[in-house]
C-alpha cells in the first residue's frame, strides 16, 4: 500500500512530516468489546503492517485499555514502524475525574496509554470528543507541556464541529501552544456534512483528517437491506435507530446496483468513495477478524471515476447526512433542552 506526505500530522512546525497510508487501521474492535483473542487480534496487526498499512489508531475506551493493550504487544521490535495515534476524554472509570480535557486527567491518561502501548512517546495523541466543560486553553496547554516532555509528538481532536476546531486554532495562535495538527471525524456516503465546513477547515489550517466510519457503522457492507431481517449485530442493539433509519436503508439500496454495475464490492466502493476526497488524508478500517480484514484489503486499489463519484452523489447529494449518526457528537445545545427552550412565562410574543 502507498503511503502519502501528511504533512499536519507533525509535532512541530519544523518537524519532518509523517507520511501515512491511505488506510489507518483502527484497534477499536480489539478485546473484550470485539475480538477478546489477543494472538488473533495481534495477527491482524502485523499483517497489516506487512501490507504497507503504517497508521494505526486506538483509544484509552476501547475495551477499558485492552485494546492498547494489544496493540502494544504487537509492536513489539516494530514500533518505529508506526505511526500511532491514541485518544483521551471518555470515562476511565466511576471517578467523575478519570475523563474529560483536563489537565489533570490528561497527563494521567497520557502516563496510562503510555504503560499499556509499551512505547515511550505517542506520535497522535487525539482529545476524543469535546467537553464543554473544560476551557480549551487549559486542554492545549497540557498537550503543549507533553509535547514539550517527548511524551507526544503531535495533537489532534476528534469528532469536534468545525467552530470548536477554529476556536482551537486561534487560542493555540493568540497563546504559544501546540495546535491541533489533525481532526478525526465521520465520513461515509451515508454522513457527508464535514463536506460543507469540517473538511474545508481541516485543509485551511493545514490538518490532516483521518475519518472514521466509512462503512456507516456497517451499512455500507450490504449486510443491512430493507425489508430484510437486521443482522444479529452489537451495532445493531447499541444503534437501533441509525440501523433501521429508512433514509439511510434507501440510500443503501441505490447504491448497491450502482456498485454491481461498476464490478465492485458495496464496501470498496464505500472505501474508495471516503480516500477520493482531496482533504481526506487516511481512513480508518476496523477490522474485527482476519476475513474482515482481508476483505477490506482486497479494495486497496478501487479507484473510482469521476462518473461513478457523480452518481453517489445523484444518491447522496455533497455535504448531506441521509440520517443519524448515533455515534457522532451532540453538543449540549442540542441534548439539553433547557438550552434550547425558554422557561414557561418568557414564550408569549406579546
């Protein structure tokens, strides 16, 4: 697999950029809340690793640390190989301050991913979700103090709307600190919004953005049809909604003739639809087994033409989500009524 210059994804402004591969291969799905056989999950890695894939990405959350767990045992003699990126923000635990984008938490999640990927440095470290509640010059500045130890090599955000990742960039202008070098956020055919802002911003400020969900959280497999019995899936009981949203099951039921008539796989074209875009850097698969990711290997060289990116979009039009994305962020505006609703006695006009 080629690997290309991903020149934001670097830890300071006179560092000799990374070059990634177009994929990433996500760990989410390694341990306990996936693929709990450590030797299989480790096999996946290296033969990633031996196809060209030299991005891999995983999390603190995933399998409360098992998957980095996994992930550093099998980078053991190839750590130099590999670019890695981890995240912090979600709860480590019953302690309201085991989460967040604290300085406290951070420096104590950076010491924890640190012991359990068996390296001395992480090459992307990523804040996983907002938090309304922490000041984000108090989160840059611990990234800052991080990078300043050798602790981290770069900084990043992942699923944050593009007027938190402007915020971001200008307090890191205005103070001296590390600036975000990379954003993470959903893409697929079916969840194509960052088309409008996210991913413009992204290559305006010189970020790389390694999407995640490229197959919609399975959608984009074939395996979800409409009028179909659902597969007996994780994602299916945690996402019901999203699972049997009927938007999103008619998009998928364009599009499967679309890619039949063009000899391709529902799930390569999906791939090469998300590495086609110009602001996209790598997309992340997340394989569970070695078929799965076999299987997504196989469409590493789909290219798609100009006439079939234009009927994707005769289907989902640029910039368009076909419904929810239960896993994506919801700022609180949003989520709390209480900030969208005024009290009883201040809604008359008059």
């Amino acid at each position: 697999m080629r690997t290309k210059s991903a020149s934001p994804i670097k830890g300071t402004d006179h560092a000799i950029p990374h070059k990634v591969s177009p994929y990433c291969l996500g760990a989410m799905m390694f341990g306990a809340a996936g693929n709990p056989d450590h030797e299989d999950s480790i096999r996946i890695i290296h033969k990633a690793l031996d196809a060209g894939i030299n991005f891999i990405d995983t999390a603190d959350i995933y399998s409360r640390g098992e998957s980095e767990e996994i992930v550093g045992k099998a980078l053991k003699g190839r750590r130099d190989d590999v670019v890695l990126a981890t995240k912090a923000h979600l709860p480590m635990g019953d302690d309201p301050n085991r989460q967040g984008n604290s300085r406290r938490w951070l420096i104590r999640a950076v010491e924890d991913s640190l012991r359990r990927l068996q390296t001395d440095h992480i090459d992307l470290y990523l804040i996983h979700r907002p938090a309304p509640d922490a000041d984000i010059e108090e989160t840059l500045s611990a990234l800052t103090d991080l990078i300043q130890a050798g602790k981290v090599r770069a900084v990043g955000s992942s699923t944050f709307p593009v007027s938190e990742i402007v915020e971001a960039q200008w307090v890191s202008e205005r103070r001296g600190l590390a600036r975000f070098r990379a954003e993470q956020p959903p893409y697929s055919i079916l969840n194509r919004s960052i088309e409008r802002e996210v991913l413009p911003a992204c290559k305006r400020y010189g970020m790389g953005a390694m999407v995640w969900s490229p197959l919609a959280m399975g959608m984009l497999t074939g395996k979800y049809r409409k009028g179909a019995p659902q597969p007996d899936s994780a994602r299916a009981k945690r996402f019901p909604r999203q699972m049997n949203d009927e938007r999103r099951l008619d998009a998928v039921e364009r599009l499967i003739p679309l890619a039949q008539q063009a000899g391709l796989a529902l799930a390569h074209m999906a791939m090469a639809f998300t590495i086609a875009h110009p602001a996209v850097t790598s997309a992340i698969i997340g394989p569970r087994t070695m078929e799965h990711f076999d299987d997504l290997l196989a469409g590493a060289g789909v290219s798609l033409t100009d006439e079939i990116l234009d009927r994707i979009d005769a289907v989902v039009p640029p910039g368009t989500d076909t419904g929810p994305l239960e896993a994506a962020y919801n700022p609180p505006a949003v989520t709390q009524p209480n900030l969208r609703r005024r009290p009883i006695a201040e809604r008359f006009a008059a």
